[in-house]
C-alpha cells in the first residue's frame, strides 16, 4: 500500500478568517490543488484532506452560542446555519481541488462522526478507507456533529486529522496555517518572536506556554488546540505546521524537501 499522508488546510489559511468574513481565497486554493496533484502524480502516494471551517463555523458558534451544546430554538438555528455553511465551504473546497483532476470525495462529519462532551466516540472511518483504496482523496473539515451529552458540539479538523492520523496509520501529517511555523510569541504581534524548528518531548511543556490562544474567533482553542490534539494522538507521525501562503511550499513538502517551518515528533 502507497504510504498515507494527510494535509490540513486551515480556516485561517483559506478564509477571510482574519477579517471574519465569509470568503474563501479561491486563488490561493488552486495554487495549492496544483502542488497537491504533480507531488501526487509523481510520487503516487495516497492522501486525505482535511480543512478548517475559519469564520463558517466560528464565527456561527460563536454567534449563536453552541459552543457548549445544542439546546433552545436559537441554538437549533444556529446549528443548522452552521451545518449548511461548513458544507458550502467544503463544496468550493473540494471544487478547487477537483480542477487540476485531484479525485476529490467530501466526507461530512456531521453524517459519520459521534461525540459525547465534545469526545470522539463514534467514527465511521469505512468510506474513508474504501475511497482511498480506489485511488480517492477524502476531504473533511471542522464541523458540528451529534453529541450524546450536548445534543450537538464542534469536532475541529485538527481533531479529525489526530484521530485519523492514528487510526489509519499515516505516515506523515502537514499543517498549512497563515505564519510559518509555531512561534515563542504571536509573529503577527511580535517582531521578535522565534520561530521553534522542532518540538518534541522533551521541549512540548515549555513551547505550550509559550504558545498564545488563536487571535481571531476560534472555539477550538488556536494553535494552542492544536498541539494538544497533536500531542494526544500523533504518536509514530512526523507532523510539519508551515505557511500555506507561500509559493511551492505544498510541493515541497509532500516532496520531503525541507521547508520554513515547525517539525512536530512525538
């Protein structure tokens, strides 16, 4: 079987998510579909996509105070506001990659993900596999999805890729975000903040308090979330965090060549 990787492209990367404005940058999307499909055809590895929801799903959550659960009639508005717009955003999502003839197949967690207490409990991975067997790319996202405790609660993209990345054994696990890397302080605020070439073990205590919560509208926690996740499940996958926004940095990536950015082993 050809080695598994699994891509995140993050809502801040993809959306308007700084801006909090529901707008996708098509642009930069096909750039990416490119790199993605010559890495692919020249490498035949096999792949998943995972992306977030930026301000789709955040800024909805947030607005309609789901956060926490599912429960009066707002709430049920706002979830169904929610579920519908995460799905636009992965329609165009899965339409950019499909240009450049990536078999693009959206899965929606809504239909095939459990939680209780915003946990994992359920997780119908079988289409998953199958599609990837055929030669498919999978694409998921962030998305609100049934909840035993909460009626409804939030499983982030970088939840799905730590789970998934486990379960189907993947080899290799690249984050494209909006700065190049994880940072001693926000880059976006810090001129002086250091870019951490590698976190492991024995340095992933000291980097998390470091590392701030996300500066825009974001339930699942920033970059801080995502390290935890990371950390939770990643064990035995080589993770890279760089910046989705810099040229052939995609293709370089799935190449193995090195790139401006953080190396994550745990």
């Amino acid at each position: 079987m050809p080695d598994l990787y699994i891509i995140k492209l993050g809502g801040s990367a993809i959306t308007e998510k700084e801006g909090n404005k529901f707008e996708v940058k098509r642009e930069l999307l096909a750039r990416i579909a490119v790199e993605i499909k010559t890495a692919m055809d020249e490498d035949g590895f096999s792949l998943i996509i995972v992306h977030g929801a930026g301000p789709f799903g955040h800024t909805n959550v947030v607005e309609y105070g789901i956060n926490n659960g599912v429960h009066s009639d707002r709430q049920k508005e706002g979830l169904a506001k929610t579920i519908k717009d995460c799905n636009f955003l992965d329609s165009i999502v899965v339409d950019e990659l499909k240009k450049p003839g990536i078999e693009a197949m959206p899965f929606d967690p809504n239909q095939i993900v459990e939680q209780d207490n915003k946990k994992i409990k359920q997780f119908g991975t079988k289409g998953i596999e199958s599609a990837i067997q055929q030669g498919q790319v999978p694409v998921l996202f962030g998305q609100m999805v049934p909840d035993k405790s909460l009626n409804a609660s939030v499983v982030s993209g970088d939840t799905i890729i730590s789970y998934l990345a486990k379960k189907l054994n993947a080899k290799k696990v690249f984050l494209g975000a909006d700065v190049a890397g994880i940072y001693s302080a926000d880059p976006k605020k810090d001129p002086k903040a250091e870019r951490i070439e590698v976190i492991n073990e024995e340095n992933f205590d000291s980097v998390l308090e470091k590392v701030g919560e996300a500066s825009t509208v974001d339930v699942t926690g920033g970059m801080k979330g995502k390290l935890l996740n990371l950390r939770e499940q990643l064990h035995g996958t080589t993770a890279v965090i760089f910046d989705a926004n810099e040229w052939g940095v995609f293709y370089k990536a799935l190449k193995g060549d090195k790139v401006n950015g953080t190396k994550i082993i745990l």
